[in-house]
C-alpha cells in the first residue's frame, strides 16, 4: 500500500507531467472555462503527484496543472503520494477512466501499458477499474484500427461506435470500411458522416461471413493449410464473444480472404470429382475474371425446390434436367439442379401453354392402300406443316424477346422515376422543417395535427430518435425518453421545427396507391406565405383518407394485440 500525505501548496513550476500519462488530449476551450474558475476561487479539488529527481510528478489532475498554468496560479493545492512506476499508471488508468470526457482510444493505450507490466490481465484490470470486461476488449481492439482510422478517431471525425465496428475487422479491410462511413448526396457540397448502423450493414454484407452457410466443410483444415479448419480460428466472431456481443446470429469468418480460398478450393475439387457439373456465374463480371466453361445466372432454369419451403410442390423431373455449382455470386459454391432447355414444356409454362395450342406436326399414318403419289403428298403435307410451326416459333420467340426488352426498360424507367420523385420528397421535407415558422397559422396546424393522427403509432418515435441517439453505443434510454429529453433541450425558436419533423418524418416515403400524400399537403401551406387572415379561415383541402390496416403498421398492432390477450 502506497504511502500519502496530507494535500500541501506546492510550488506550481516544481511540478511536471508523466510521460506515461494514457490521456494525450485536452479540449482548449474547456481547460481556458477551468482556468477562469481557478481564477476566480481557486483550485477546489488538489491534483496528485509523487515525488521524483525532478521535482513532482502528476498522477492524476493534469488538466487541472494546465489550467492551473493558463491561471497563472505561483503554486496549486497537491497530495503527495509514494508510487512504483506501475502503481502510478494504474492510478492514473482509473482516475481517468472515471472520467467521461477521457478518449476511448488513449483509455485503450492506457489499458494496453498496463497489460505490458508482468502481474496484469484482463481480469487483473477489470478489478482495478471497475470496467467490465467486454467494455476493456472493445477499448484494447481500438489499437488495432489502421493509422487513416486511429487518425480520425482521435480528431472525432467519426464516432465510437463507427471505431469499434471497424476495429474489430482485419486491417486489410478496415479502409474499405472506413470508405463507407462518408455519403455524398445530391444536394451535398461536401460528403458527410453516416449512421454507424450503415457501417454497421456494410459490414455485416461484405465482411461478417456466415460460417453456418458456408459450402465447405468447416473442420477440413487442408483446404486452406496456412489457416487451418475454421472450428479453430480465432479470425470468426464465436472465438471472443465478449467483444462480438452485438453478433447474435450465429458464428462468423471476419477473414474474407480465407473464406474465399477456401471456396475455391472447395469449388475445384466438385468440378475433378464431378466433371459434368454444370459451372454458373450468379453475377456479372468481365470476360478476363469468368471462370473458362462457366455461363451466365439466367441461361439455365433453377428447378431446385426451394430447401427454405418444405410445403413446395415436388420439382418435376425432365429430360434436360442437370446438376450444377455456382461458381461466383451469391450462393457460391453450392450445387442445385438446371434445366438446359430453354423452352422445356415441363418448366417453362408459356412454352407448356404454347405446345398445348400449337402441337408438333407428326406425320400422319400411312393407309392400309397407298400409291407412290399419295404417300409423296403426305410427306409434302407434312414437311410444309413442319416449316410453318419452325416460323411460327421463331416469331413467337422474337415477339418474346422484344416484349421482355420493353419490360426492362418500362422498369429501368419507373426506378430512376421513383429516385428522383424520393430525392424531391426528402428535398421538400427538409425544407419545411429549415423554414418553420414561429407559430402555426391555423392552417399549418391543421396540417400538422393531421399528419399526427395518422403516423403509425407503433413507429412514432422510432425513426427520429434513432435518428438523435442512433450512434451513441451506449444508449438505454427508449426513444420517448430521447426525444423528451431532446425537446427540453431545445431553443424556443427551434420548437416548431421539431414539431415538423416528428409529424413528417414517417411521411417522407412515397405513398402507397390509394393514400393521402400529407408531405405534399404540408408543402403546400409552409412553403408559400399565408394570407394575413390565414388564422380566421379554414384551408380547402382535401380530406385525407385514413390509412387502412393493410398499413405498414397492421402487423405490429395484430402482434400487440395478441401480447395484450395473454
């Protein structure tokens, strides 16, 4: 046990900082409020150091010397205490991780000096600081962000909870990740930080792979050697599931470039075993990087039944029915079944339709009595019925062709048509909420109570204050509790801006066929100016249609309901 003295004035240029001191930054503005406290009564709260050949050294209060300094204060209140090197770091450790404005990653470089003196382990620092040990491993895997992202992190650019996602995926890839952080929109001068919920999809698509999909056996460690079987590796989520908390449906490879090796491997050794297997490309990719033999998704019909559907009728077989391996795209490395015939009556159901119709010429028999001349006329019979149905299926199949170009492009038209009208809609909504008046005039509160009444009221809340606490990875307050909290928070003038958002936010979507558009109608009365006895008359607008139960909402109050009766 250390020993300590009484706190004493010490004289303020006899003391300096530790250089193993885990906290490195100290927000200007707050150390200068500090110092003008200081100041004005003094250090309230003594810092504490030790002695050494150079005078004092700070344990814990170097923010406090600093503004001490700023204040030019000739000496400050200090308690003087007898520490080894590593009792002083571990003093330091805990003092400032009591502190809520201390930064995740030099709280990590602190856990990490420590965990460098002999004696010390995780659970050696989760008695020390009082910190669980899930809290101590996302810190410790700060340190293994790349220099771009440790860069921004410290600068704040992104988040804590963007960091953790990105330090938990190998180096290799975390700048991809970090890439995806950043969106530069339309109406975007600059690009601008995203939710780390998308980082958070991002990864889960690309990086986080399923090792309860994968196609390959698992515990085989010869298909990768250098990695060994994956039952052992400790590059998936299920090897450290303290730090992989959130990863809660089943294990995953966090190794992409092992996964697809392993694939590949995989994938060569069905085709040796296996050289009649039809080779598939689920997804495009340049003539170079195709795989020789393999064909396009689309040039064979899957007629596999779907294993996710055990009530699916039975798959009829055919003539043309073959087995084969998805060679890259989704379900890569899988086998399932093809039928090569483009216009199989068994799988195809216009072409079914089509035969039914329009049969296949057959000669006709021959009669018991039957000259030469007869018998050459049914063969001219039947050669001419045989030309006229191969012309009648070409057309049939040119015809096929252009009506499915037209569908394309009718769909490739109503998407980008859909974009646009979105881009519009979301363009008009934040224009509503930037211009907000001070006060509604009757109409606009109409509008607005309208467009309350009609919000789901299962997701009310949800979007908008998913939208003001979403990134904060330490959150446990319900979203009616952030958005109370948010509205105490806010300056008078701001009030009615967020009144806007709350009511729109669920209308920005485009609406459904048959329902009310209330973004359009609040566009309408907020973006053109209301005449002076706008508050004496009642707007003439069309009466919104209530939103049915086939609403977006109907299940969750079918779900509630049912709760409620048991």
């Amino acid at each position: 046990m250390q020993n300590s003295s009484a706190f004493q004035y010490l004289a303020i240029d006899t003391i300096h900082e530790s250089t193993t001191n885990p906290r490195k930054t100290f927000e200007e503005s707050k150390l200068h409020e500090l110092a003008e406290s200081i100041r004005q009564h003094g250090l309230i709260q003594p810092i504490t150091v030790r002695p050494n050949n150079d005078g004092f050294e700070i344990v814990a209060g170097a923010r406090r010397y600093r503004a001490s300094l700023l204040a030019e204060q000739f000496s400050i209140p200090s308690r003087i205490v007898e520490l080894t090197d590593a009792q002083a770091l571990e003093w330091a450790l805990v003092e400032n991780s009591q502190r809520v404005d201390v930064h995740p990653y030099e709280e990590a470089q602190g856990f990490q000096q420590l965990l460098n003196i002999p004696g010390y382990d995780v659970a050696a620092l989760v008695e020390k600081s009082g910190k669980s040990a899930s809290h101590i491993y996302a810190r410790l895997s700060l340190l293994q962000l790349i220099p771009e992202v440790a860069e921004a992190f410290t600068q704040e650019r992104i988040t804590a909870s963007h960091a953790n996602l990105i330090a938990r995926i190998p180096q290799e890839s975390q700048f991809a990740a970090f890439e995806q952080c950043w969106r530069k929109d339309w109406k975007d001068d600059e690009s601008h930080l995203l939710p780390a919920k998308f980082l958070s999809a991002w990864i889960q698509s690309n990086l986080y792979l399923s090792l309860a999909d994968a196609p390959f056996d698992r515990e085989d460690a010869t298909l990768n050697p250098a990695a060994g079987a994956c039952t052992n590796c400790p590059r998936r989520s299920g090897y450290n599931t303290s730090l992989f908390l959130d990863v809660t449906d089943g294990d995953k490879c966090l190794d992409g470039k092992c996964f697809q090796i392993k694939i590949s491997e995989h994938i060569d050794r069905e085709i040796a075993a296996r050289p009649d297997l039809i080779q598939i490309e689920n997804a495009w990719r340049s003539a170079k990087e195709q795989r020789p033999g393999a064909v396009q998704r689309g040039h064979f019909r899957e007629i596999e039944t779907v294993i996710e559907n055990p009530d699916a009728e039975p798959v009829s077989p055919c003539a043309a029915a073959k087995t084969a391996i998805i060679v890259y795209g989704k379900r890569i490395g899988t086998t399932t079944t093809v039928c090569t015939d483009d216009n199989c009556p068994v799988h195809d159901p216009q072409a079914a339709a089509e035969q039914a119709a329009h049969p296949v010429p057959t000669i006709a028999p021959a009669p018991e009595a039957e000259t030469d001349e007869e018998a050459e006329e049914r063969q001219r019979n039947y050669e001419q019925q045989r030309k006229e149905y191969e012309e009648e299926q070409e057309r049939r199949a040119e015809v096929r062709k252009q009506e499915e170009e037209q569908r394309e492009q009718e769909y490739e038209a109503e998407r980008a048509r859909k974009e646009e009208l979105q881009k519009a809609r979301t363009a008009a909504f934040e224009r509503i909420v930037q211009n907000a008046p001070a006060t509604f005039t009757a109409a606009q509160l109409r509008v607005l109570l309208r467009a309350l009444v009609n919000l789901d009221p299962y997701t009310l809340t949800d979007d908008l204050a998913e939208q003001i606490a979403g990134e904060d990875e330490n959150e446990q307050r319900t979203a009616e509790e952030v958005l109370l909290s948010a509205i105490d928070s806010l300056q008078d003038d701001k009030l009615t801006g967020f009144a806007l958002r709350l009511a729109l936010t669920g209308h920005i979507d485009i609406p459904r066929e048959g329902e009310f558009d209330f973004l359009a109608e609040a566009e309408a009365v907020f973006a053109s100016p209301q005449p002076k006895n706008a508050a004496s008359k009642k707007p003439k607008v069309k009466t919104p249609t209530p939103i049915k139960a086939a609403s977006k909402s109907a299940p969750k109050k079918a779900a509630a309901k049912k709760k409620t009766a048991a």
